[in-house]
C-alpha cells in the first residue's frame, strides 16, 4: 500500500492504494471517494450563507439589497475549500505516478519470470515429445509381438483343433469300419450285428452310422465299377462292398419300417412327443419324405369313403346338379370351411412333430385339392358336347356354365384360406388353376353356345305364345289376323333386356376365370358379339313383322277399290270394306311406329351397357375397343335400314290413306261453288277437315314414337308426300273465284298443320300453295301483275291457271303468254 498525506493547507489525508483500481474501476468513484469528505462542510457553508443573506438583505417591497463593493471585499471567498482540493488532487497525483512506478517495475519482472519459464516449459515439452515417441516405439514393438505371439498360440490351437479332430474322425472310422466288416460278412445275414444296431433306445445314433456306411459303400461301389472295370482287385473289392450295400439297404428299409410303425402307433395313441422322435430319425431317409408322405397319406379325409360320400351329399345334396346355383355355392363353402378347419388342426400337429413342417403342410394341401377337392368337382363338373348340348328343360348349357363359376370362385377362397393357414413353397393359386384348365380351355366356346340357345329357347317360347294366342282368337278375318299377329308378335323392350341381362351374367363369369387383359378383352368381346347379333336379328325380324302387317293392311286396302260404275249396294259394301282395311292400316302404322320406339329404347340399352360394363374391359387392349365399336356400329346400321324401310311404308300408307279420303270426301262441287248469290262459305272442305283429323292422329303417333334424326326425316319426307299428294289431287278439279278462295282456305289449314313438322322448306312449299291459290281468285287482267310478283309459283300456277272455269272464255293463254313463253 502507498500512503501520500496532502500538504499543509489540506484537512484530509487519503490514501491510494493498487486495490482501488481492481475489478469494476470508475473514475467517478474513484473521484467521489477522494474530494466527499470536503466537499459536504462546504456545501453546508454556502447553505447557511444564503439564508442570512436573505433574512438581512430583504428590503420592505421584496427586493433584494445589493451590497457595496467594499463589503464583498469584506466578505468571505465563495469556494473557501479549493486551496484543500488542490492540495488534495496535487497529493493524488502524485501518488499516482508513484503507484505507475512501482506497476511498470512489477510489470517488467512479471515479464522477465515469464520469459524463464516459457523457456523452461518448451524444453520440458520437448523433452516429452521425445519421451512420448520412444513410447510409441516401445508399444509397436509389444503390438507386433503379442500379435505375433497371437498368431502362433492360434496355428497351435488350429493344430490342436486339427489332430483332435483327426483323432475323432479316425475314432469314428474304425468303428465305421468294423461295422462295414459287420455288414459286409455275408450276405442277408443281419443276425450277427453290433448291439448298436439292435438296440431301440440308440435307434437315431443306429440310424446315423448306418446312412453314412450306406453312402461310403454305394459312392465307392459306384466309383470302381466306372473307373476300374477291368482290374481284378477294383472288381473284388465292388463286389464285397456291393454285400454291404445290400444288407445296409436290407437294415436301413427295417429300421425305417420300424419307426413308422412306431410312428404309426404313436399317432394312434396322439403322442406327439413319440411322433417328434420318430419323424426326427426318419429324416435321416430320403429327408423325412417317406415319413411325411406316410402321415399324409393315413389322414382319414383321403382313406374314409364315408367322408369323400359325406362330401357327395353336402355339396349335392339330393338333388343333384339340378340342385341350382345358389344351394351348390351353399354347400361348396361349407365344405372347403370344413376342409379348412381339418388342415388347420392337421397344422398344429404337422409343427409339433415335424422338423420340415412347411414340406409336410406342401404335400398335405396338396393332397387335398388333387384328391379330395378334385373328386367333388369331377362330380360336379361335368362338362358338355358342343355337338349335343344339353336340354333347355334340363338347364342347357347354362347350368354347368353357373356351376362351374360357383366352383372356380369357391375353391379360389379356398387356397385363400389354405395359404393363410399354411401350405409352404406350394403355388397353391397356380395348382387351383389347373383343376379348372380342362374347362377354362373350351370355356368362351360353351359361353357363346349357351348364349345361342338361350336365345333360341326365347324365340321358340315367343313363337309358341303366339300360336297359342292366334288359336284361342279363332278363325277371324285376314286384316284382324293381321293386326292380333302383329300385336302378338310385338317388339319388346323387356326381352331386349333379358338378353343383355344373359350377356352380363357371361361377362361376369369371363372377368372371374380371366385375368390377363389380352385374354379377357378377346373373350369379352366374343361375348358381346354375341348379344349384338342377338339384339340386331330380333329387333330386324320384329321390324319385318311389322312390316308384314304394314303390307297386309295395304293389300287389304287395294282390294276394296270402288270402281266407276257399280251399284249402290257395291259401293256401300266395298266403302264400308275400305273403311275396315282403313282402320286395319291406322293400327298397323301404330304398331310399326311402337315398333320403333322399342326399336330405339333397346339400342339406347345396348349402347349404356356396352359404355357401363363392356367398354373398360376392352380399353386396356390396343384396338379392341375401337372394333367392338364398329361392329355395333354395324349391327345398329341394320336395326336402322330395316326401321328406314317400315318408314317409307308407313308413309306410303298415310298418303294412301289420304288419297282415299280425298276420292271419297272431296266433291267437285267444293271449288266451284254455284252463283246463287249466297254468302261464299269460307270454312275448310270436309275433305280437308278428315285429312288434316287423320294425319294429326298420325303424326300424334310418330311425335311419341319417333325422335332425333328419324323424327325430322319422317315429317320432310311425309310433308314433301302430302305437297306433292295435294298438286296431283287438285288438278282434277275446276275453280271459281269462290272456289279459289275456298281453297285458299284448305292450303291454310294445310299449312297450319305441317307447321307442327318444324321443317322450314316445307313451310316455304306450303307458303307459296297458299300464293298460287290467287291464280283462281284475281282477275283475269291481274294475272300476269301476280305471276310477275312471285316467280316461284310460275311452274305450278301456268299449269293451274288452266283449271279456272274461265280459261277458255276469258281467254287466259293469251293474257299470259309471254310468261308462258320465257317459263
């Protein structure tokens, strides 16, 4: 510590010391800390100085007396402890300067010492180093020599081991030997062997020894009768080790019939520990196979004929395979869950007795589906001749065709069942396959036969029902036979779609046996062909029947033809005919139009089944899709030629039917009404009246029978008929300016009524009719003023102007000549 005392005028000594400096140093502590214990007294001082100042120096109005100059001299300084404070900080200073002398000397040693021993330290580390790589030299030398010390205690442990083993297997091979020499004495004679090979309880070491002399004899038997034949001493030697083999092989088929009639007992009795033993020794011949095969072969499931007859009955019951589908699949499952369960028993024993269990449970699953599951589905699967097919009465080919899918599906759950519950390496799906290979193979052949006779059998029972139904009407007239065999005979939605239902029943059934795309999509699409030619030959042939009818009613009408010059009471007869052979026709147009109709809503089916079910079976495979498209493409093109053609007939029919009402309703006197002076009667012909009251009724008909392109084909092509049915039928008679606008009138009812077509060139036709019925009506001066107007009735009008009852006497030729001439 430096101790510094302040001089003379300073009242504090203070004291610096190197501690004061340490740790956290402030300079405004270390300041405070040296001039507090002056400063206070002085502050006090002032205090007290600037009280008196003012309780002396206040004047009555509040201010402040200003001392003179001579008493601020008088008075004392302001800062009496500064000369202490200089004292103070100049002592301080001082010792500061002392306290850095005495640091810097200290420094300087610390300095010094630290040089020393810095020197010191990186001689001792050097010293070390050295130290430390002589130890690492000395511990690679002792590495190296324990190792090699290691190595060498090793090559004797290895010889050891060597010799001992040597001297065992030398041990082993006398005694090998001497029983050789045992076994090779004479010949059958197993009377005279050691007591190894008599005694039970060392059957497995007994066992052992003689499967290893089997090997040596039999390898050395077979190496000097190949290599030596000729050598006198090879042959001797081959023939005596020959006596060996022989009798080992006499020993060895002994000792195994022994242990499995041990086994067998052994089993009788469930001691699966006996049984254990048993197929452990047994393994020593031929791997345990004969063991194995032998206890797979005593189960009762495949040795009681009870049992293989109790599966008879269970899955056919008494019935039959006409016992259906439904109780087949029923008793199917409940067998193979029997079967099931008896592997699953048969396991637990299989793993507690054999070491290879997974072999034994191989050959036991397999035994099963080979013999037991085999024999059921030979009963049961018995497949049909294509030549001969089975009876529809019988089931036809469908029964065998629902049973054998029953069959595949249920005994598929069964190797299910039987993997999970254990069948080792056995490919038991590929085994369960071929159980149905025989029937897989001639399978989409069966499926399109099938098809064809269900199709057949449905045709045949349509025809019966209408036999039958035609015999319970009688004998009635040829038009009401036609019209109850067309009804009787009708298309059918339902049917239609009993056919698809067939066909998705067999699709169904090919996605079950097939699981190759290529495979499946070939057998698929077989199988829809079949449904397309079904559904196109029915719907055509209901078409044609159809359209028998449509010929019938028309042929049924020429036939009541009124002729000229008949009597009245053959006029009433045949018109009162022509009426029956009228309505005859109205019902057969009905029928074909339902016909139609059934027509469109059986493809409609067709098209939602082949989009729904057929299509994504087909997709996967380049081209199949696209074919199957086209040929239903195909079979729709004939539905439709057929449809196109009733059309035509059923048009035919209408304007037949519209020409006879016109010969029988329109009078002459309807355009050429008498100048009585009456008021001209401005309503429609009759004539018109009962056309316009048939063709609604038939077009009421094709509007719900009828839609899409068909729908506006058959409305032009019948609009276009009755234009041109009108012109024909109007140039028979002779107009008046009354009769022109009488018939005016009719082309407006006319028009009004094929506006419902929605075909706007038949509009425009009908239009221009109702302009040209003015060449009856003007003058005969404004004739050519009208044709020049309207060029489009010029063809028509120049050929009906000549039927105004003037033409001649008005002398219209003349007056329209020049347009005569330029049409």
């Amino acid at each position: 510590m430096v101790t510094s005392r302040a001089g003379p005028t300073s009242s504090l000594p203070h004291i610096l010391t190197i501690e004061d400096f340490k740790g956290d140093f402030s300079f405004d502590t270390l300041f405070g800390n040296l001039v507090n214990e002056l400063l206070p007294s002085f502050q006090d001082e002032e205090a007290d100085s600037i009280d008196g100042t003012t309780g002396q120096d206040g004047l009555p109005n509040g201010d402040m007396r200003v001392p003179s100059d001579s008493a601020k001299l008088d008075q004392e300084p302001l800062f009496p402890e500064v000369d202490a404070l200089r004292a103070l900080f100049r002592d301080s200073f001082k010792e500061l300067v002392d306290l850095k002398r005495q640091i810097d000397g200290r420094l300087q040693n610390l300095k010094q010492e630290v040089a020393i021993q810095d020197s010191k330290h990186r001689k001792t580390l050097s010293e070390l180093e050295k130290g430390v790589d002589g130890l690492f030299d000395s511990f690679a030398r002792l590495d190296s020599r324990i190792s090699s010390v290691g190595q060498t205690a090793a090559k004797i442990g290895d010889h050891l081991q060597t010799a001992d083993s040597q001297r065992e297997t030398a041990s082993q091979t006398i005694d090998l030997i001497k029983y050789l020499m045992e076994f090779n004495s004479s010949p059958g004679d197993l009377m005279e062997l050691s007591p190894l090979f008599s005694d039970d309880s060392r059957v497995a070491e007994a066992a052992s020894v003689a499967q290893k002399l089997r090997s040596f004899a039999e390898d050395d038997v077979g190496r000097h009768g190949i290599n030596m034949p000729s050598v006198v001493g090879a042959t001797n030697a081959s023939r005596g080790l020959e006596v060996a083999v022989a009798n080992l092989q006499d020993y060895c088929n002994e000792l195994e019939n022994r242990l499995l009639s041990r086994f067998d007992a052994a089993s009788q009795r469930r001691e699966l520990s006996t049984m254990a033993e048993c197929a452990k020794i047994l393994s020593q011949f031929n791997r345990g196979t004969s063991a194995m095969q032998h206890y797979v072969a005593s189960r009762p499931m495949f040795i009681d004929v009870e049992i293989m007859n109790t599966d008879t009955k269970m899955v056919l019951g008494d019935q039959g395979l006409q016992a259906g589908p439904s109780n087949i699949a029923r008793g199917l499952s409940a067998l193979y869950k029997e079967i099931t369960e008896t592997v699953r028993k048969e396991s637990a024993t299989i793993q507690a007795v054999f070491p290879s269990a997974n072999d034994v449970m191989s050959i036991l699953v397999q035994r099963v589906l080979e013999q037991r599951v085999t024999t059921i589905l030979d009963k049961l699967l018995i497949k049909p001749s294509l030549v001969n097919l089975p009876p529809v009465e019988h089931g036809g080919l469908l029964i065998y065709l629902r049973n054998l899918a029953v069959a595949y599906e249920k005994t598929q759950e069964l190797a299910k069942d039987l993997r999970a519950v254990g069948c080792g390496d056995l490919d038991v799906e590929g085994l369960t396959e071929s159980l149905f290979s025989v029937h897989k193979d001639d399978y989409p052949e069966h499926e399109q036969a099938s098809l064809r006779q269900l199709y057949q059998a449905k045709v045949e029972e349509l025809r019966a029902e209408a036999q039958q139904q035609s015999e319970a009407a009688g004998t009635v007239s040829r038009s009401k036979s036609g019209s109850t065999a067309s009804s009787h005979q009708q298309i059918s939605v339902t049917i239609v779609t009993e056919f698809v239902r067939w066909n998705e029943e067999a699709v169904c059934r090919c996605s079950l046996f097939f699981s190759q795309p290529v495979t499946l999509a070939a057998t698929v699409k077989s199988v829809f062909n079949c449904l397309l030619d079904q559904v196109s030959q029915y719907l055509t042939e209901g078409l044609e029947r159809a359209r028998e009818s449509l010929n019938e009613a028309a042929a049924l009408r020429d036939r009541f033809i009124i002729g000229a010059s008949v009597s009245r009471r053959v006029a009433a007869a045949a018109a009162s005919a022509a009426e029956a052979a009228a309505a005859a026709g109205e019902s057969s147009f009905k029928s074909f139009m339902i016909a139609v109709q059934r027509c469109a809503s059986s493809i409609a089916i067709l098209q939602q089944y082949f989009s729904n079910s057929i299509a994504r079976l087909l997709l996967p495979v380049d081209g199949a899709h696209a074919s199957s498209c086209e040929e239903m493409g195909t079979a729709i093109s004939n539905v439709e030629v057929a449809v196109r053609k009733g059309l035509l007939q059923c048009i035919d029919s209408v304007m037949a039917e519209v020409e006879r009402l016109f010969s029988t309703e329109q009078k002459a006197i309807d355009y050429r009404s008498p100048d009585d002076g009456n008021l001209p009667d401005h309503r429609p012909t009759n004539a018109c009246m009962r056309v316009v009251g048939y063709l609604s009724r038939a077009i009421e008909v094709a509007f719900s029978a009828l839609e899409g392109l068909n729908k506006q084909s058959f409305l032009t092509e019948l609009g276009d008929r009755l234009h041109r049915g009108l012109l024909l039928h109007w140039q028979k008679f002779t107009f008046n300016p009354s009769g022109g606008l009488r018939l005016k009138r009719d082309i407006t009812e006319y028009g009004d009524f094929v506006r419902r077509f929605n075909a706007p060139s038949i509009d425009e036709k009908f239009e221009l009719l109702g302009i040209m019925a003015n060449v009856f009506i003007v003058a005969p001066e404004s004739l050519a003023s009208l044709f020049e107007g309207t060029p489009g009735i010029q063809k028509d009008g120049l050929r009906f102007v000549q039927l105004r009852d003037d033409y001649r006497t008005a002398k219209i030729a003349s007056r329209i000549s020049s347009i005569a001439s330029e049409s």
